[in-house]
C-alpha cells in the first residue's frame, strides 16, 4: 500500500490531527522527568568523572568514562589560542572557536576550571534540545511518545567536558522543528551559523533543500542525493583540506574506501552501504562489550536505545512508505553521516533521536489507520 504523492506532501505540523484534537505533552511530567535527567548527569561529572579526570591515560579505561581524549585536544588549542596571536579566521576554525568560546565564558562566570563551564553549557544545551523535541512532538501529536527523550542516555556521556555532540543534536533538533513549520529563512541563517561547530550542517541543510523542493519522484532524488554523498565522501577521504594523507583511518573497510577512491574515485561509491552496515554492527555488538571487566559507560548508555530499536524494527518499514519531513531529514543525516572519512559510532548515536522521530510518525501498527487520515488530510488542504 502506497500513498499518493499529494497525501505525502501533505505531511507536515498541524495536518495530521486539528489543533484542537491534539493532545499535547504533559508539561510538568516532561519537565519533571528532564530536571531528573539532569540531576543524573551533574551527579555522574562529580561522582564518577572528575575523581577519574586527573589519571586518565589513553591506555586505561578511564577514557570510557568521558570523551576525555577529545577534551583535552580542546583545552591544548585554547592553551595555545590564548598565548599567541590569531587572525579573525582563526575563529572560524571549529576548534580554535570553540575554545575560544569555552575560555572567555570560564573567565566571565569566574569558574576556576573548564570543566564546570563546559558542564553548565552542555546542560543547557540538553534543556534547548528537550523544549524542541516537546514542541515537535507537540507538532506530531506524539503525546505519550514524548518520553523517548530519555532513552537518550549517550547525552550522559556527551554532556560531560568540552565537546560538540550536544551542540549538534540541539542544532539538528532545531532544524528539524524549522524544516516541520517551513521557517526556511531560520533555517538557513541556523545552517550558516552552526557551521562553526561542525561543517556539515551546511551539506545537511542543502541535502534537506533537495529533498524538500525538488519536485522528482522520492527514489529519484534519494539516489541523486547518494551519488552526491558519495562524491564528497571520496573527496573529504582523499583531499587534505578535509582529512590529512596521515590520518588513522585503520587497517578495515575505511582503508579500503580510501584506496579506492584515490585509485578509481568510486570508493564511497560502491562501499558506503557496506559502511553504513558496519556503523549498524558496531552498535549492535558494542553492549556486549560490557562483559569485560572494565565498565564502558558510553556502551552502557547505548543498551535503551539498542531495546528500543529490537522491540520495534518492523516500525522501521513505515519509513518507506510515507516519507514524512522527519523520514527524509532523517534520510539526509545519513547520507551526510557516510560523507565522513573516519567511522566512529559516537556520530552514529547523535543521529538515534531522529531516527525515533520518523519511526514514531507513521508506527508500522496503525498505518492503514494513519494512511487514511493523511489521505483526508491532503485532500482537505488541497480544496
């Protein structure tokens, strides 16, 4: 069964259910489940990663207690950023901003460490990205479905020291609910900004464009989107402005992307769904490692999701079916995700909140039901 192409473009805030049948999210039970979550988070920095910070080796597993190693490549370059002199660009370099940003900020709340400061911006990031997935499943009519925030329990990890991965998902959140209410001036102006943070917002936002304007049939513009991931994926594996000829890409499926693609420029093009299979295996498998005896927080955090995604995988033949604004931005994150030289399952897991939005659109188990309301709703917008 298969919607008409005008049932499916009609999919967007406010047409699936009036104004006045949605039953919106419980504000002070959602609130009150976010102010727990973060009591979680700020008992795991003083509890569990500052009596561990000062004795962190690369070799030892307190690396698995926090992205420590990435942390500390951010305190290096704001090190280095405050005693020598920088050009206006160097700001616009995602690490030396950063930093930039993370010392001037320690010094004007006058916290005698990055590591409070970094704590309070990551904290308030996750209430920005709790408010905006409200509103969006506000917009859904997703009441009961709202919940699922706090199967996000990496936040744990990415709340944790200086880092970008709570920036990002606060960012995409915030361009999903731009892209749901057509704000697409916002949403390039966000695109634009948040460039800084990571660079391929920009990709995100023009694939989102493609996806969202173009007027071909959806398998169309899918496999014209992929054929463009592809050819920036092999320049970002071969071009030194994106990835250095020395970087540790490994002795796996990554290096056989790059000697592909400096060999025949098709890498990415042929294997990228092999990558794609792999990020799923890593996630899959990671929970396991908790049988060792060393305690992997960040494979700890993955076990709900991991749950969640078992107990409802035949949802996930609905995102084929309807292609719902959530479906295609999720579509888009992928194919940008697999742009990426290196694999590495930590920017897979930002991506799971979107994931969980577009299965939760159209649940596999009402989608007669949903079919036909769309249906309606569609030809209710068009007369």
């Amino acid at each position: 069964m298969s919607l008409p192409r005008n049932a499916q473009s009609a999919l967007g805030p406010a047409r699936i259910a009036s104004r006045r049948s949605v039953r919106k999210v419980n504000p002070i039970l959602y609130w009150l489940g976010v102010g727990l979550f973060l009591i979680v988070v700020v008992s795991y920095n003083y509890e569990i990663l500052r009596p561990a910070y000062d004795g962190y080796t690369a070799e030892n597993t307190y690396s698995h207690i926090a992205n420590i190693h990435d942390h500390l490549e951010y305190e290096n370059a704001l090190i280095n950023f405050s005693e020598q002199p920088n050009t206006v660009w160097d700001y616009f370099n995602n690490v030396a901003g950063i930093s930039s940003f993370y010392l001037l900020l320690t010094i004007f709340l006058g916290f005698d460490n990055v590591i409070s400061t970094s704590l309070l911006v990551n904290c308030m990031t996750l209430v920005i990205a709790a408010a905006i997935h409200q509103k969006i499943c506000n917009t859904y009519a997703l009441r009961g479905s709202a919940y699922t925030f706090f199967l996000n329990l990496p936040m744990i990890y990415f709340c944790q020291l200086i880092g970008k991965d709570m920036l990002y998902i606060a960012v995409l959140y915030a361009m999903l609910l731009f892209i749901l209410r057509k704000r697409w001036m916002l949403l390039t102006i966000l695109a634009i900004v948040s460039a800084v943070i990571r660079a391929q917002i920009v990709i995100i936002f023009l694939f989102v464009l493609i996806f969202w304007f173009w007027q071909v049939p959806f398998k169309r513009r899918l496999l014209v989107l992929y054929f463009l991931s592809a050819i920036a994926g092999a320049y970002a594996f071969t071009g030194n402005k994106v990835i250095g000829l020395d970087a540790d890409l490994g002795s796996g499926i990554s290096w056989i992307v790059f000697e592909l693609n400096v060999a025949t420029g098709m890498g990415n093009l042929l294997l990228n769904p092999i990558r794609l299979l792999q990020y799923i295996v890593e996630f899959v498998i990671a929970p396991f490692s908790l049988i060792s005896t060393d305690i992997h927080f960040f494979n700890l955090f993955l076990v709900p999701f991991l749950v969640y995604f078992i107990l409802h995988i035949r949802w996930l033949r609905g995102l084929a079916a309807i292609r719902s604004p959530a479906t295609q931005f999720f579509f888009a994150l992928i194919l940008v995700l697999l742009i990426m030289p290196i694999i590495n399952l930590r920017y897979f897991v930002t991506l799971f909140p979107f994931l969980v939005i577009a299965m939760l659109v159209t649940p596999q188990r009402s989608y007669r039901k949903a079919a036909g309301q769309y249906v309606s709703a569609a030809h209710s917008i068009s007369s």
